[in-house]
C-alpha cells in the first residue's frame, strides 16, 4: 500500500500523510516537478487535475482545475517557497476562483514534502499546515484526507510506467 499513514493533528494544525514507493528518491521527485507526471495523480481519480501554468522555482506560481465527474471545476493555486531537490519542497496551496484568483475567505494551507530514501525506496511525507482550526475542520471536512490518500494511490502507477517503459 501507498500510504502508510495519515494523522489529523488539531492541536498543531497539520495533516500529515506518509507514504512509500518502490522507486529512488530522484524520480520520486520528478511526479513533483513535471506538470505533466503531477497531473495524472493530483487529485482523487474522479476529480483529475490539469496544470494551466507550473513555474517550478522558488517564488514561482502554479495554477490548476480539477474536473469532477459532472464536469464541474474546482480551482486551486501554489506558491512555491522552498525547492531543494530532490529532498525538499515547501509550497502555500489555496482554493481558486473561476477566474484562477485566491479565494481568501479559504485561507491558505502550507504544504511541506519531504523525501528521504529506505533502501532503495523513498518515503514522502507530506504535511499541510492550516491557518486556524475553523479552517482545518472545513477542508477536511470536504474530503482533503481521503483525497490525498487516493491521489497519493495513484502513483505507483506513473512510477510503474517509467521503469516498465
């Protein structure tokens, strides 16, 4: 499986997942850094996502939609903060309006990702940290936990792919 772990943490305001692939820590990495790999697992299987803009530096932006079973689109956006390849990534991730603006009224999650290898495998850790606890409670509330669980189920597929190809 995946996902190894996933802990709510109310008092600290986090989430934090924890899972493992069968693959090195650099091309774990690259599921992170190329639109088109980080499109294919963003987002639970019936809510797909697609990066209109993904300007991978510190400081750079990134824009997307996910597109839900009906069609409807739920927008986001990323503040990339931190890069340090291949270990290391900090981003601020916020909901979108239909025009790609922050929706500030949903405040902003801080999301840090972390890759360490274990014999050949890498461990990723993702842990989002919330503004306020009205906040955390809203977007787990909206699937965020299950969500990220499914999305994060997905890659070892695109792994596959890449050692199969």
């Amino acid at each position: 499986m995946t996902v190894i772990s996933s802990v709510k943490n109310l008092e600290a305001l986090s989430l934090t997942v924890v899972a493992e692939f069968d693959a090195g820590v650099e091309r774990v990495w690259q599921i992170w850094e190329d639109p088109r790999q980080l499109e294919r697992w963003w987002g639970p299987p019936t809510w797909p996502a697609t990066f209109e803009k993904h300007d991978f530096v510190p400081g750079g932006e990134a824009s997307y939609y996910m597109t839900g079973p009906e069609g409807e689109k739920a927008r986001g956006w990323w503040r990339f903060v931190t890069i340090d390849a291949p270990h290391r990534l900090e981003f601020d991730d916020g909901f979108a309006d239909d025009n790609g603006a922050p929706v500030a009224e949903m405040g902003t999650i801080h999301g840090v990702v972390t890759l360490e290898p274990i014999g050949g495998r890498t461990r990723m850790t993702v842990l989002s940290t919330f503004d306020a606890e009205e906040q955390m409670e809203k977007i787990v509330a909206m699937g965020m936990e299950e969500g990220m669980n499914q999305a994060l189920g997905q890659v070892d597929a695109i792994l596959a792919e890449s050692v199969n190809a």
